[in-house]
C-alpha cells in the first residue's frame, strides 16, 4: 500500500504544482483551491507512505519522478519545453531514483 500511497501523493503534488501557475498568484481563485486541495492530498499520502519507507528513500522517489512528470505537465499544459541539458539532468535524477529502488537495502522489495 505504501507505494500506492507514494503514487498518489505524487500526482497530487504534480497536479498542485501544474495548477499552480495557473492560480496566477493565487489570484484565481479555482486553481487556488486546487493548489490547496492537491497539496493537502500530497502531504497527508506521504505522511501515510512514512510509516513503512524511511522518510529520505519516499521523498527522493517522490521529488524525481514529481519533477519528470511536472517537466511533462509543463511542457503539454503550458507549452514550456525543456532544453537539452534540463532533460539530461531530469533524466540522471531518474537513474538516481532506479538506483536507490533496485540496490539499496533500506527500500524493501
């Protein structure tokens, strides 16, 4: 369940953040709610998910694949493509989130 929780909080934390922008400042107030709403879904999902993975493994998982997927609502939603050298990092902060969830022993497989 752990990870299902993790999958959660990071679609609602990709969501908020997407939403984010379009609060423009929180100065909209639809988007704002939503920035909100997801951000509370977030943190509440990776409270649950620190029960059973220690705190730096869930919030390194949580931050990599968070910052692809907004890479990817940013580039679809609001048309901001990333360059060459933000996708090779994007793509080396991937391989550090493989790397911890296939060799190390504080993740439980």
């Amino acid at each position: 369940m752990a990870y299902l929780y993790l999958a959660i909080a990071i679609v609602a934390e990709v969501a908020g953040t997407t939403a984010l922008k379009a609060s423009k400042e929180f100065t909209r107030l639809l988007p704002s709610l939503v920035v909100v709403a997801c951000y509370a879904l977030a943190f509440y999902m990776l409270a649950l998910v620190l029960r059973t993975i220690p705190v730096g493994i869930a919030y390194a998982i949580w931050a990599g694949v968070g910052i692809l997927l907004v890479a990817v609502a940013g580039a679809v939603v609001y048309r901001q493509i990333p360059d060459w050298p933000a996708i090779l990092g994007m793509c080396l902060i991937i391989a550090g989130v493989v790397i911890i969830n296939l060799f190390s022993s504080n993740v439980k497989h």
